[in-house]
C-alpha cells in the first residue's frame, strides 16, 4: 500500500507525552518520507466525528521540535467513545440513530487518510482498532499505529506507557513543595492525592521518588526544627492494597504523636468501593462518566480519607492537595523524550510497512519493542507489588504490607 497521507489524533486525558510525540511524528514523516500529506483531527475523536481538521503545513513541519519542550496537546483532546451512541446523540456529535463508528470510519475515507495514529490509552487505541476492521469489512485499507499514553502506566502488555515517568516525577516534586506546610500548624495531616483510578503505579512511584529524594537531602537541622522524619512519606495507600482504616490509624496516630504531623500519598482509586458503597447506602446518586467509570471528582476520595483519618489520628489541621493536572499537563522529562523517539521511530517504520498495532516494549514477549497486536490491548493492569523496591518502601516507613483480595483484578 502507498502511503499518501497520514492523520493523528490525541484522546483521553492528558499526559506528559502527548506534544512531544506530535512533534516527534511530524518530525520523523518529514525526515524521511517528505512527500506524505500530514493531518491531525482536533480534540481527538471528537474532532474526527465533527471532520475539524488541521493540515500541518510547512510551517508546522519546520518547527515540530518546539512540540518536544511542551506539555498538553496542541491538537487537543476530548472523552468521546464511540461505541456509546446515547452520550454522542445528547452531545451533539451524531444524529439520533446514526452509527458513529460508521461515521468516523467514512470521514477518514473522505479525508483520504492510509495511516491513523493515534495517541492515548487502551480506549483510545482499540476503539481505532475498531475503526480500521469496519472499513477493512467496506474494502478501504487502513493502516493504524498507537502510541501507548497513561500516567497511570496500566495498559496491557506494555511494560512502560508514555508520559508516566515524567508524571511521576512531577508528583514528587509537587510533594517537595506541598509537604512544607507540615509545620503550618500543630498535629497536620497532609494528603496527596494522586491520579490512578484501578492502578497504583504513579502513587506508588511518586512516593518511591519522593521518599528517595528526602533520603538523598544532604543535611538536615533537628535543632531548629528541620526534621528528616516530618518531611518523609508516612503512609502509600493503592487500589491494590487491602484497605485497613482502624490498623493504619493506630499506627499514623503513634507517627502523629511522635513527630507532629502526618503525610499520605492516596491513589485516587484506593477505597472508591467502600465509598460508592456507602453513598449508594445512602441513597446518593454515583455519577459516571461516558466510559462507565466512576466520577472521582465529584466523590472526592481524598476528602472521604481525610475526614477518617483526621479524627482517628487526632489531627488539628487537614490539607488535601491533588497533583494530578500539574502532572499530566507537564512537558515531558528526559527518560520520556528518550522512550518517545523509540516508538515513534518504530510507529512511523510500521506504518509505510503497513503494520497495525500498538508502539510498546511487550512484556508476553520479552519486552521486546513492537507493533502489539489490538485484540490483546486492554486497560487496568494492576500495579506490581511484588516488585523488590516497593517492599522495600513500605518497609522503610513502618506501613504493613497487604494486598487486596482483588490485587491481580
């Protein structure tokens, strides 16, 4: 097949990888097949339903490597899937009974487009899958290559998804700031809220770098009150580990009564059964969003935490504080740039080869760097705890360790 033009797109949520590997695509089609007609559809699959384009120019291509020192996505994004014809009527983006898959799948045959590339999670990249096996079945080829994105680093079987390393670094330093207000008032409890609806990787990783990073301090002054102990994390709370409420608070009020405050570092998925379950007791209404995920933002595990722990462990002062826009919306770190260049190199090689799939070091087959095949994408993969460096962490604060009934989902 001949490759005449290419279109990408960027969906979901952001992440620290999203402008940089733009830049990289446009930068490597423009490298070594110059000829190639480039579009990008705003906002993701919104922009594809509604046929809102951008032709990247020469201007666009000449400049690509200013993509690389930015965060966000200068395409844009949305939450669109497909497959949920009721949320796309209300919102507008398709007529009452029409198929939007159809609808996407024939506005890239009208654009002309031979290769799609797409930049997001599992939802975002099979729902591409989707879109090249229906116009396959209507006799237009389509080739499809995705680039893996999640700060929540959970996609079947990639080892490592873009953007979650420099998402966890950013966390950690988010951290470095927000837990100097441990000495804002007597007996402080300081939660950081981190992204990660079903995994606890990014918490779990920003609490290992942050831990390390006080590890590392080179001198500290007890005397006048710079304490090692106050500033370190105290507690990692993951959708993986079993949920203790009472066994943690008797241990975090002997650290509160110890050193005079308390920091956690809470996944944003830990506990969110227990609290659906109890406003669903309560008869409150859980709002979803298009996905059938669980608003967490209008459930505010974070909140629900800190009221708990605040009377249990006798705190006088609570601060909340989430991370996760600041992270995601960060430009990516070195290691990322790294990883990127990696996989768009093999991303834009796979698709003048005409090889579908998705960019990633497979871990069912030896982390080897490859077009993964669709069908066994998928979402949710659970953090690791059996990894040594995380044992280790748990075990340097003093938190027992306990996996949840459900830890392998």
């Amino acid at each position: 097949m001949t490759v005449k033009r290419v279109a990408l797109l960027t969906a979901g949520g952001f992440a620290p990888c999203l402008s940089a590997a733009v830049g990289g695509l446009i930068k490597r089609y423009s490298e070594i097949a110059p000829d190639i007609e480039i579009i990008a559809y705003e906002y993701g699959y919104h922009g594809l339903l509604t046929g809102r384009k951008i032709v990247v120019d020469q201007a666009a291509r000449d400049n690509a490597e200013v993509l690389l020192k930015f965060g966000g996505s200068p395409i844009g994004n949305s939450r669109v899937k497909l497959t949920n014809a009721k949320n796309l009527v209300e919102r507008g983006l398709v007529a009452d009974g029409e198929n939007p898959l159809e609808k996407a799948a024939e506005q890239l045959r009208a654009d002309g487009v031979d290769v799609l590339h797409t930049i997001g999670g599992d939802d975002t990249n099979t729902t591409a899958a989707d879109l090249a096996a229906y116009l396959e079945e209507h006799g237009y080829g389509l080739t499809v290559v995705g680039l893996p994105k999640t700060i929540d680093n959970d996609i079947v079987p990639i080892r490592q998804s873009l953007g979650a390393l420099t998402a966890a670094e950013e966390a950690s330093g988010f951290a470095q700031n927000i837990i100097g207000e441990h000495r804002s008032n007597p007996r402080m409890l300081i939660v950081h809220e981190v992204m990660g609806r079903n995994c606890g990787w990014l918490t779990a990783e920003a609490a290992r770098r942050y831990h390390a990073w006080v590890e590392q301090v080179p001198a500290w002054n007890p005397s006048i009150g710079l304490v090692k102990e106050r500033w370190d994390v105290h507690a990692v709370f993951l959708p993986e580990l079993a949920l203790d409420l009472e066994g943690e608070a008797v241990r975090l009020r002997g650290v509160m009564d110890s050193v005079g405050n308390v920091n956690i570092f809470l996944s944003e998925g830990a506990g969110v059964p227990e609290i659906v379950a109890e406003m669903e007791a309560r008869g409150e209404e859980v709002q979803r969003d298009p996905f059938g995920h669980v608003k967490l933002d209008t459930i505010n595990p974070g909140a629900w935490f800190a009221k708990r722990f605040a009377d249990l462990i006798g705190a006088e002062k609570v601060m909340v504080q989430k991370s996760g826009y600041y992270s995601r919306s960060a430009a990516a770190h070195e290691e990322d740039l790294a990883l990127i260049a990696q996989m768009v190199d093999l991303a834009v090689d796979s698709a003048l080869a005409g090889v579908s799939g998705v960019i990633g070091n497979d871990e069912e087959q030896g982390d080897e760097l490859r077009a993964i095949e669709f069908p066994r994408i998928a979402g949710h993969k659970p953090f690791d705890l059996d990894q040594a460096w995380f044992a280790e962490l748990l075990e340097s604060i003093g938190q027992p360790f306990k996996p949840a009934e459900n830890a392998g989902h």
